[in-house]
C-alpha cells in the first residue's frame, strides 16, 4: 500500500507536469488556456489549438493555481 510518507510526498508537493512547457498543440483551433510558469512562478496564458499537448494545460487560472500553485496566497508556499 502506497501513502504519502511512504511516497516521500507532501501536501505541497508539485505534480510533475507543472513543471512541463506549455504546448499548443497539433491542431489550429485558438482556445485560450493557462498553464504554471515554473521559471516566473505565476500561472500565464497560452493559445492552445485544441489536440495534443501536455497536462500542463487548464481552462482556467484559477485551476492552474490550485494544481500547481497549492494556494500560495494563503500558504506562501508553491512549486518553484
């Protein structure tokens, strides 16, 4: 059985995909998406084109910031 100590993870651990760069994919549709700045530390906006890509991709910001950001107004903690 698998538990986060046993995982060596924390609550506040980053997925690994928030590390990944944001992709627009193989399709030419313009869908406006956020994906984590692991650099600038902040979830940024990108044209995704609708296929294809990675996981580092969200429909909103503030779905981004709950991923990958954990709450860092209230935490001062995040990813980077």
């Amino acid at each position: 059985e698998l538990s986060l100590s046993s995982a060596h993870l924390s609550p506040w651990d980053c997925p690994d995909f928030c590390y990944l760069p944001s992709v627009c994919g193989n399709c030419k549709a313009l869908f406006i998406r956020f994906f984590y700045n692991a650099s600038s530390q902040q979830c940024e906006e990108f044209i995704y084109g609708g296929c294809g890509g990675n996981r580092n991709n969200f429909e909103t910001e503030r779905e981004c910031s709950q991923v990958c950001q954990h709450g860092d107004a209230l935490s001062n903690n995040n990813c980077a």
